[in-house]
C-alpha cells in the first residue's frame, strides 16, 4: 500500500507585496506600504494551507533577503517550502500596490530577472509531483524560459501519474513581450490540463482570435480591458481537451463549464468591497479545497466565492485568507451551500 498523497501542489510566481497605508489615495501620493507576500501560486498554497490542506509551493527565490522573508511566511502558515530552490543569480520579486477603491488598483511588478522564472525541469523533478493529489500551474509561469518548459513538463508529470492539472490562466499583459504570445502558450498546455480557471478576460485572451485587438505597453500598471465573443471563447477553449473551465465573475459569483455543453451559474456573495486583488486566489483555494473533499464543482465554486468574498473586504492578498472556520461560518450566515 502507497504512502497517503499530499494534497495540492502549487507552481508559479511569489513575491514581497508591497501594500499602499493611504487606501483611496492616488498611487503618486502614497505615503507609505505595508510589508505582505503575494504572487498567484503562493496566495492559493497559502489559502489551502489556512482552509486545512497539505499544500505544497514549487517557486524559486533569490539568495536574498526578500527571499527569506517569503520563506519565513511561508513555513510559518505550514505551506511545505522544501520544494522551493534558492537562485544565486536571480533576485526575488517584488509588487508595489496602490488601493483606490472600488475600481482602482493600479499595481507595478519588478520581475527583471526574477528567481521564479528560473524554476527549471531539475527543480521540477525533485518536487515530487506524484506525491499529490492536485497540480496547479499558472499563466504567467509561461511567459520565459526556464519555467515555461517546466511548467509543460510539471503538467506531463502529473497527467502520467493520475495528478489532476488545475490551470489558473493568470494573464498579466505587461509579463509577456507579445499580448498573442500567452494564448499561444496556454492553448499549447491546455490538453494536458483537467480544469481551467479564469475571468472573462483572461479567457478572450487566452483565444486571440475571438478578442479585440489590444495594444499593451511594458509599463501598463492596470490590467488591459479586452472585449470579444466571450460565449466562442469558452466555446474555443472547452474544445482543447479540457474537462471543465471555470469562468470567475466577481460579484456575480462563478459559471461552471462542461465539455459536455452544460453550464452552471453560483451566485456570489454581496459583500463591502476595499481591495480585489487576491480575491481570484482566494477563490482558487476555496475552489481546490471543495475538489479534493469531492463535492460538486457547484458546491467547491460556493467555497471559492466565500474565499473570495472574506479577501475583498481586506487590504492585502497571503496574509487575509480565510480559515475553514471563518468561510464555513461566511456561508451559513449566507444563506449555506
């Protein structure tokens, strides 16, 4: 008899968040930031970790002192950092946010030779991804070389073992040196993938040929706006080889999108809202938590939008994520499952 697996691994970007103090002032006029974590991959480990999973982190830091701090966070929320290599040639990533709520959260990344990127075929093969249950891979881990080869390796691993691959599409404009070039790359890795999460946007992105042209710039601080046939992108990308994409809608909850043609609609929960970003990890790791207890996925995306609703109403990502306790008694309050 196997050794029990481990829960869910995560793969992909960690950062030192850097968190305007001055909520609903202009970004040029922030006074000063608090210190938190972030980056997709991290926050879901992080969110699964809290809601009771055995969650695992397969990122990369530098040799550095930021690279500490996120480690430090890490081990003390339980996430398993052995997987995680120090890059002596690489740097740790950083965010700078600012908080203007309800609709402006103007963010800037310093990824410039980011030690996350350099996760490589090596580091993938000591991360033991048959030891789990769940694979989650994310869209901005594609952009580069070394962790884009390694990424496509980590989703052939898991499909070979019986490891479900979950994809967090995570379309960041300004971390790719052609807009086209991420649905390119995510159209690639989708047949090996079981389920695909993303907002409609991130979608119409991820099929070029059903979006409106965008021009983005390197320097852009806010996500592009790309409108499109949202209906034929689904359409497009459930015929990938996916067996279910998750469609993210804010407030209005979450769809559910078989290959079949069926569709589920999960209503979310109306809540204050003070900062959106994390709110999609959050859901991801209360998406992730409903799968691996075996519930339906309408049931897991309820789980997802009470993650996502508790992370709205706070000021940073990582560091406000929900315990089980809090998002089970969210959802009674709210009328339960």
């Amino acid at each position: 008899m196997g050794k029990e697996k481990l829960d869910v691994i995560t793969f992909g970007r960690s950062s030192i968040d850097l968190y305007s103090q001055d909520i609903g002032s202009p970004f040029n006029d922030i006074s000063g930031f608090d210190a938190f974590v972030g980056g997709s991959p991290l926050n879901i480990a992080v969110g699964c970790a809290r809601l009771g999973l055995n969650a695992s982190l397969l990122t990369a830091v530098g040799n550095d002192k930021v690279g500490e701090f996120i480690l430090n966070f890490l081990n003390k929320e339980g996430v398993n950092t052995q997987y995680i290599p120090k890059k002596p040639s690489a740097r740790s990533s950083a965010v700078v946010l600012g908080i203007e709520p309800p609709d402006k959260f103007p963010l800037v990344y310093y990824r410039d030779n980011a030690a996350d990127s350099q996760v490589n075929i090596d580091d993938v093969d000591a991360a033991h991804i048959p030891d789990h249950r769940v694979l989650l891979i994310n869209g901005t881990a594609l952009n580069m070389e070394p962790s884009r080869s390694a990424t496509f390796y980590a989703a052939e691993i898991a499909q070979k073992s019986n490891v479900d691959v979950v994809l967090d599409l995570d379309f960041r404009a300004d971390q790719w040196h052609d807009y086209r070039a991420f649905g390119i790359t995510v159209r690639a890795v989708l047949p090996k993938v079981k389920i695909a999460i993303g907002t409609e946007e991130e979608i119409l992105a991820a099929t070029m040929e059903h979006a409106s042209q965008v021009t983005i710039t390197h320097q852009q601080i806010s996500a592009p706006t790309i409108s499109g046939d949202i209906d034929a992108s689904i359409k497009s990308l459930l015929s990938s080889g996916i067996e279910t994409l998750i469609v993210k809608r804010g407030k209005d909850g979450a769809s559910v999108h078989q290959k079949d043609g069926s569709v589920g609609h999960v209503p979310g929960f109306p809540v204050e809202v003070l900062n959106i970003l994390g709110a999609g990890d959050a859901f991801a790791s209360g998406f992730l938590y409903g799968l691996l207890q075996g519930w339906d996925l309408e049931k897991a995306c309820r789980m997802g939008n009470a993650s996502g609703a508790h992370v709205v109403t706070q000021k940073g990502c990582a560091n406000f994520m929900p315990s089980l306790e809090q998002s089970l008694a969210f959802i009674e309050r709210n009328g339960g499952f």
